[in-house]
C-alpha cells in the first residue's frame, strides 16, 4: 500500500513536522499507532472499565481499543454498538459465523490489524475445523460449512455493491437464517468496515498476542 506524503513523512527521522494529536514515536518499534495513545488511568472511569473488561476477556488491552479511546464518547457510543452487534445472544448467528463475516470484510478491505485481530478472534470462538488464512485467501474454497458459505455469499455480495434479491433471502432461508439474521450479518460486516477505516487512518498495529491466541477448548 503507499503511504500518504504525511505518513511517509512522519516516518523518517528526519521530519521534523509536528501535528497535533499524531505520535512522536511512530517512528519507533514500539508504538503501536500513528495517533497518540492516551493514559488509561487518565481516561473516563466507564472507558476504564471498559478496556479492563477487553483485558479481562483477552489477556491484554487490544491496541485499537487504547487507540480508540482516546476520544472517550466516540469510543463509548462505537463499543455499546460493537458488544450489541457481536453478541451472541440475539439471532441465530454464532460467534464464530461472526467472526468469520469479520475476517473476510478486513481481508477484502486490506485492514492488516483487522485481518489479524480477527483471525486470532476466530480460532478462540471457533473449532480445529475452521482456518482463518484460508478465509483470507478464498473463502468459497475453504473448508467451512455450506451455511457458512452462505453467510459469507450474502455478506461479499453487498460488500460488491449488489443489492439482496429475493434468491439471496431463500439461500439463507435454506440455512435456517430469516431477514433478521440477514440485518445482522450486514450490521457486522458495517461494522467491521468502519473499524477498518479506522485502523488504516490510524495506522493502528495488532498486538502480538493475536497472533498467538490459541483455540477454546
């Protein structure tokens, strides 16, 4: 991907451009976003909470979250939605068929931390049966369930720009999926879309321990 005149910019040492809001370090190894991240314990109490949770659930704070958050109300409205969307107690979607609808938006929009993030998010809701690089690669090849085929069909399709057809509703309808669960794959994968925008802007850079999330048990 080639990076804009301000991101090479701020990239090389000799730059001396100084933006408001944008890292002094991200020219170094160890900063994990072009914006700067802000002190956690400086933060909101309800942001707080919230970034302990994901360090709760995860091991570690995600750095999309750090970054995130450092517009508290921007990340406040954005995570209520993201935990409504995501959960699993509403529809017939699983985590897993989730996650999946996830992993192929950011491969297809080229969001390298999305694509990572959420290839380790799939192995730890999902089963030795499903391989996020072959998602990544081509999904209609993977070895994955003719529901989840469908899913993802449905999903691609209005990544494309094409509008649902009434074929498209009976396909998911063949899988036990009904309008509401289509309303569902579409809000992950808007979702999804908007998160990668984000992390591209940003320059966001997954944490390593995405790449070693291991699988439930």
């Amino acid at each position: 991907m080639l990076r804009s005149a301000l991101h090479r910019c701020l990239l090389v040492e000799r730059c001396t451009t100084r933006l408001p809001g944008l890292s002094t370090r991200r020219q170094q190894s160890d900063a994990s976003s072009l914006y700067e991240t802000p002190n956690v314990k400086q933060l909101p109490v309800q942001v707080q909470k919230r970034l302990h949770k994901a360090e709760d659930v995860h091991g570690f704070i995600p750095n999309f979250l750090h970054m995130y958050s450092r517009r508290p109300k921007e990340f406040s409205a954005f995570f209520e939605y993201h935990d409504t969307v995501m959960s699993e107690e509403r529809g017939n979607l699983t985590r897993t068929e989730k996650e999946m609808i996830a992993l192929v938006t950011s491969a297809k929009q080229g969001c390298v931390y999305c694509a990572v993030a959420h290839s380790g998010l799939l192995k730890k809701y999902s089963d030795d049966a499903v391989h996020p690089e072959e998602l990544v690669i081509n999904w209609q090849q993977a070895d994955i369930t003719d529901r989840q085929k469908a899913i993802l069909s449905f999903a691609t399709g209005i990544t494309h720009g094409k509008r649902a057809s009434k074929d498209d509703f009976e396909k998911l309808a063949a899988h036990g999926l009904d309008s509401e669960d289509a309303w569902d794959i579409i809000a992950v994968m808007g979702l999804t879309t908007m998160t990668g925008y984000m992390a591209i802007l940003t320059d966001v850079q997954p944490n390593e321990q995405f790449h070693k999330m291991a699988r439930r048990k």
